[in-house]
C-alpha cells in the first residue's frame, strides 16, 4: 500500500518562507501525478498546486507566483516552496499522490502551515 508522509510545517511570521516536502513508499508502481492541497479552519479543502509526471503544473490563483511545486519522479517525492507567506496560507497542507493504474488517490496525515506574527 502507498504511504506518503510530508514535512517541513511550521510557524512563521508573514512574508516568510517555507518548504513542504512529501515522500512516497510503498508497493505502488507509476505515479500519474502528485501535489497539495490544504485546509483552513472551517472551510473545505482546495487545491493549491499539482504537478504530473511529464513535469506540468497547475496553481491556485491565490499561490500564483509565490509558491513553487517541484518533484523527483526517480524519488517519488514532491516539494512545495512557499515564499511570501500570508496569514490567509494558514492551514494544514495535505499531498496527495494520483497513480496512473486505475486512478487510485492517496492522501498524506497533513502537515500545519501557520503563518502570524
């Protein structure tokens, strides 16, 4: 079964930077693409950035130039580099992995992003 466990959550004053990383394991085999998402108190989860296998990405419009997502398929890991952080980032940021086989979807334990001065 695919595990995914990420790092890097913290605390940091606004306009500072973070970086979340996520690594893969298990049996799985071909990985379609993986990304993040977050969750704010009292609101639904949204998206806030993918990247594919092939290497394209996609952003929340609110991350747009300030966040960056990168990955190591040989590693089967993904990064997330957060700069300019603002209080309205504040959330716990879940990764989530998409395999090519069936579509299956795996979600990690979260990692608390809090982002006050």
């Amino acid at each position: 079964q695919v595990q995914l466990e990420e790092s890097g959550g913290g605390l940091v004053q606004p306009g500072g930077s973070l970086r979340l990383s996520c690594a893969a394991s298990g049996s799985m085999r071909n990985i379609a693409a993986m990304g993040w998402h977050r969750q704010a108190p009292g609101k639904e989860r949204e998206l806030v950035a993918v990247i594919t296998s092939g290497g394209s990405t996609n952003y929340a419009d609110s991350v747009k130039g300030r966040f960056t997502i990168s990955s190591d398929n040989a590693k089967n890991t993904v990064s997330l580099q957060m700069n300019s952080l603002k209080p309205e980032d504040t959330a716990v940021y879940y990764c989530k992995l998409i395999t090519v086989a069936y579509g299956l979807v795996f979600w990690g334990q979260g990692t608390q992003v809090t982002v006050s001065s």
